[in-house]
C-alpha cells in the first residue's frame, strides 16, 4: 500500500473539499502550491512558505537536473533534504520548459532532445528519463513527460501530440514500476513512496480531452493533471475544457491543473472540480511590483502610492501588511532593494493560500458559491493598472 | 534633560562595556550597527534583523534625501513610521556618499555642491542642511556634516580638512540647537530626542587627530565618532589612531568607529576603546557569497563546497546554519536565486551580532584579553578566498 491517499471530504456542486497523504504530510485541498523552481520560492526563506500555510511545493525538474544535477541530489538524500524543506513537494517532469526551448530541441516519438540554456549541453530527455530524474528528485508527487502543444493547434496537431502524450505516459508509468520493484541500474529512488500523476491533454478539443482522459485513467495514476491550459486561450474556454475534462476524471483522486492561474481563475476551476493548482504569478507579479489584493490587482510603482500609509490590502494579515505602508513598500521597489522582492512576495502568497482557505471553508460549509460570487465582484474593482 | 544617555557599566583594560539609552529603546555597547541603506537592510526583513538581536541599525542620509526624500519622510512621521522600524535608528550626515561622487562634487566653505547619482539634479550639503535633512528623518543619533579627506593625504591637506570639519561640527551643533528650542521654518523636527554625535578627523596624524579630538569635544555632543579611517590604510595604523583617538575623548560618552570593519577589526578596536560600529561588510559580502565563520572566510562559490552537507559554521546557531547546507547554499548562490542573498546575509550578520555579544560577555568578566587571542587565532585559520 502507497503512503498516497487521496480522501474526499465533502463537496457543494462540483467544487471539492479534501486531503492527500505523502510521504511527507498531509496536504488540504483545494490546494495552491507555491513555485520553488531551482528548490526555493523565489525571494523567501521556507520558514515564510511554512508561516504562510503552504503544505506543498513545487520543484522544476528540468532545471534541477541542469543544476545541480539530480544525481548529486540523491547523494544528498534527495530533494527534501538537499534544499531542507520537509513537507510535501511535487515535481514537474521537465517537459514544460524543454519545450519552452523553441529552436534548441527537437522532438520524436523517443523524446525531446535538447540545449540546456545554461551551457549549450544536449541532452535527451524522454519518458524513463524524466521518472527516473524524479526518482532521484525524491518529490512525493511525480508528473509523467507530456508533449507541451503550441496554441493554438489545429485538431490534428492536437490530436497527434494527445496519443503520443498517452504513449509517453504509458512508458512513464511502466518505467515507475520497474523503480518500484526492482532497482534500475544507477537509479537512486530517494522516496520509495513518489505517486505519479498522469496528464490528461488535447487541446481545446473536447473529444481529444475525453479521449486523453478516459486512456490516462486506463493507465491508472495516483491523480490526474490537466495540461496544456493557462497558454493563452480565453478565460472562458479554459474554465470549460478544465470542468469538463474534470467531471471525466475519477472522484477518488486528485485532480491538478497545471499552470494556472489569477485568484479569479482558482475560483472558478475549484467550481469545475479542481482540486489542485501551480502557478509562477504571485511570486513572479510580486517581484514585478504587481500585488493581487481584496479589492484587486495594484501596481505598486504607481505615483498615487507615494504617500499612502495604508497596507496594500487592509483584509490582509500577511507580514507586508501587518508591518508596512505602501508608501514604503513603493520606496524600497523603486530604489530596487531586494527586500521588495521578499515583502511583496509574501503578500502574494498569502493572498493565494488565504484564498484557498477560504475556498475550503466555504466548500465545507456549503456556501462556495456566494463566497465565489463575492469573490469575483470585489476583485473586479480595480482593473490591472490602478 | 536629553533622553540619550550613556552609561558605562564596566572596563577590562581599555575595553568598555555599557549602554545608551535613546527615545527608542537602549542599546549594548560594544554595539555593532547593520546597515540599512535605504530604509532596509538589504536582502531581509525587520523581523530577521530583529530576530538576530540587532538593537540598532544604520540609515544613509544622502540616499534617503535623494529618495523617497526627507520631507516625504517627515510628512509619514519620520523613518522609524515609515519604514516600520520601532527600535533605534542612527543616520549619517550624507557626507561620506557625496565625496565618494567625485567629479560630481565641488567643496567650498560653505558645504558640498554635488550631483545626483540618480537623476544628475544638483544640491547643496552645508553643515546645516544635513542636520535639518536628519531633524526631519529623526534618528535617534544624527552626525555632523564633516569633510571626508582622501587616503593618502599630506599633513597640509589633512590639517586643512579637519580645521573644515571642526568649524562645519560647530555649525552643525548651532543648528541643532536652534532646531531644538525653536521651530525653524520649514523644518519638521520628528524627533525631539535625537542626539547629535561629533565626528573626531586629522588623517593618520595623531596630533591633528588629538587637536581634532579637543576641538570638537569641546563644542560638546552626546557621542564621538572616529571617522576618515578604514578607507585604505594599513590596519596596524587604523588600531593605533583609533585607539591613540579613542583615549583622547570623554570616558563618558560613547565613541563610534565609523565603517568598519573585518570581525577582526571590532575586536581589535573595542580593545582600544571603541563602543560602536557599522560596516556594509557582512552583508555586501553575504550577496557576493562571502561568508564569516568561526575558522574564517569561506567563498560559497568555491568547488570544494558542491557536496558538503555540513552547515556554513559549525559554531552558528543561525537560522541558515540550523537548516541548509554549504552544498544547498553554493547552488542557490550559483543558480542567483534572491534567496542566497537571504540567507547568507542572515549568517554574516548573525556572525557579527554574535562577535558582539561575545564581546560584551567577555568585558563584563574581565576576560576580554582570552577572548580576543582566541577568537584571532581561529579567525586567521582559513584564508579569505578558501
């Protein structure tokens, strides 16, 4: 028996109240988890994740194994205890960014042979690769490799990239149990206890969608992610592919949408039945200057700011809030100080995970759809810019 | 009566143990004071500088008047408001920073004319003005306006420089007085209980250094600094003028060392006398990977660290030390992750503040002299770039 375990607790519509056990703890979902890209949440200590609520991190596969390498991470014990953050972290499979790489990868049915964007070195990365790079990561959540689609796609191009991603998956969970049983020569399996999701793909197809999801699940993973959304389709085809797709999926296990999103785009999936998400924009907005608070977006370099004594959001409990004006926090972002970066980012953070609590009080309560609606309106009141 | 005030609480030969006590709080001497350039110290938060035991930290008056600008400051309530800092805060007179501009500053009688580094914008730093700029920051120690002389200098241009900075001291005290039993036009004063410390010069020649001494105790201020020293010279002539100055001022006033230095330097100068100190060393050096321990400095970039699972310091109880290793702080420094700069700078400054407080323990039981030779040899045993 897995240490895996995902539990339901409760549900209002097709919104999601639960748990998932890993190796590591417990995590409440819905659940948001914060980006540690190269094994830290940019500009924070994992002492501000942990106050923060976060149970869950993410870690980026493609550049750990660029740097500094996953076997030197094995013989550090794995990712948990190299970067000393003992709670739960999944890891991507490294897909995503190696076909962020455009000209300097070539894909085949083998995998994707690629150009690190460090040194130029060439590197192929295929389904068993990207498992047993994550065995040695040791994360408590695997992904398998998936081809990335360009949008937009036409249907065959959708349709093509969603079998392969279904043949990828395959391999990738044959390669996990092969890990599982037996020792594969010069793979260190860090976390005995690793789950492994599958990625359900086909672009804004919905037949493609059902057909990836209904083969995935056939497969048989410990969850399930949708891929291939948040890259720039409209907002409400998005939400739609993410319900129905979701809705597909099997109620005994979690289900994760890769990539997304604002504040407004959680709600709205975990209304549609996801239960889990990622995203680099609170941590990257934050560094930009562009903090997401109760009355919407602000950006802080904005002269209106500049002798504002106020909190950037007076609902907010955060560190940044509790102690600082904006009037100081536009100062230190202008005079580029990197306690900016630190400041902004843990209101961001604590905006999302303050949001995801209180989406999972509302769904246990049963009163997710006020609080979603109140959400939606006083977030609209300032538009991007202000 | 004031409410700064110094007490000495006990001596071990030349070294001093004691306290002064300003309109935010009291501080331990020795003390060494983080820098805070522009209203943070660069890469944490108030609370990790809080958490590290720091009683004091540093403010840059010229960055601080060029942006976000002391009147904007004066109108939040000063900087302890603005910047959300409640403990005590000493600002320099902006001096320093303009005669390291250069070709972008012309110095008369009157005061310094100089340029901007910022927007090129010209301004004019007398005696005076520096001492309104900081009646409106309200520090609880503000410093005299003096001419920061070149190294190396001629007994000519040194004597000529301190008789400058002995008549601008007294100008800066008149206007202080001034400021302090009368409003003067346009200027806020938010702090009422800023003290206002002098600022002994004269080279490397101890007789100016001694006429220096006399002159500006004898216009009267709350404290002394020792200024126009680790800027090139040879250490063994920083010891002797600091100490040969240090037993020149009143027993009864605190004397600051100003911008210095290596852990070795504190040491080295509270023997001789010296009660306070401030130095970007611990934490531009964190950012460049330059870490203080208890065997030396250590360059995190170095190979030799790649798979090193033991913490910076063995001896450090600091946040850093306690939960990463050199492995995980080399490759968060290699991947530039703002993060590195964090935790490193928390290690240095905890390396400092901790060499303080050991300082102080060893006065108060008379055994200072161990203390010192120990803590030489240890400190000599890696050299800067291991």
């Amino acid at each position: 028996m897995l240490p895996f375990r995902f539990t339901l607790r409760s549900t209002d519509g097709a919104a999601r109240r639960g748990e998932f056990a890993t190796p590591h703890g417990v995590v409440q979902t819905p659940a948001f988890m914060p980006v540690g890209t190269q094994g830290a949440v940019k500009a924070i200590l994992h002492r501000d994740v942990e106050e923060l609520g976060a149970e869950i991190i993410l870690g980026n596969t493609y550049h750990l194994f660029l740097r500094p390498g996953d076997e030197l991470i094995a013989r550090r014990g794995g990712l948990h205890r190299f970067i000393g953050w003992n709670r739960p972290i999944l890891t991507d499979s490294g897909g995503y960014q190696v076909f962020s790489l455009a000209s300097r990868r070539v894909i085949s049915e083998e995998g994707a042979d690629f150009q690190s964007h460090l040194d130029g070195s060439r590197h192929l990365l295929t389904p068993e690769r990207a498992t047993d790079i994550q065995a040695r990561l040791g994360s408590d959540i695997a992904m398998v490799l998936d081809e990335c689609l360009a949008f937009p796609a036409t249907r065959e191009a959708a349709a093509a990239s969603m079998t392969r991603s279904v043949r990828w998956a395959q391999r990738s969970r044959e390669r996990l149990a092969l890990l599982r049983t037996s020792a594969v020569d010069g793979v260190t399996v860090s976390n005995p206890g690793q789950a492994q999701f599958g990625i359900v793909q086909g672009g804004l197809f919905q037949d493609l969608r059902d057909e990836s999801a209904d083969a995935t699940v056939a497969i048989g993973f410990e969850g399930y992610a949708i891929g291939g959304l948040s890259v720039g389709e409209p907002v409400d085809q998005m939400y739609a592919v993410a319900g129905d797709t979701a809705r597909r999926l099997p109620v005994d296990r979690p289900r994760y949408l890769m990539g997304a999103g604002t504040p407004q785009d959680l709600v709205e999936c975990v209304a549609r039945g996801v239960d889990m998400f990622d995203c680099v924009m609170p941590t990257r907005h934050a560094r930009n200057g562009q903090l997401f608070t109760s009355e919407g977006r602000l950006n802080i370099k904005n002269a209106r700011y500049a002798e504002d004594d106020g909190p950037l959001d007076p609902q907010c409990g955060c560190y940044t809030c509790r102690h600082h004006s904006r009037a100081y926090l536009r100062h230190l972002y202008l005079a580029g100080e990197m306690t900016a970066g630190a400041l902004n980012t843990l209101h961001n953070l604590s905006f999302y995970l303050d949001t995801m609590r209180r989406i999972r009080d509302a769904i246990a309560f049963r009163t997710f759809d006020i609080f979603r609606q109140e959400f939606l309106r006083s977030a609209s009141r300032l538009s991007p810019d202000s």
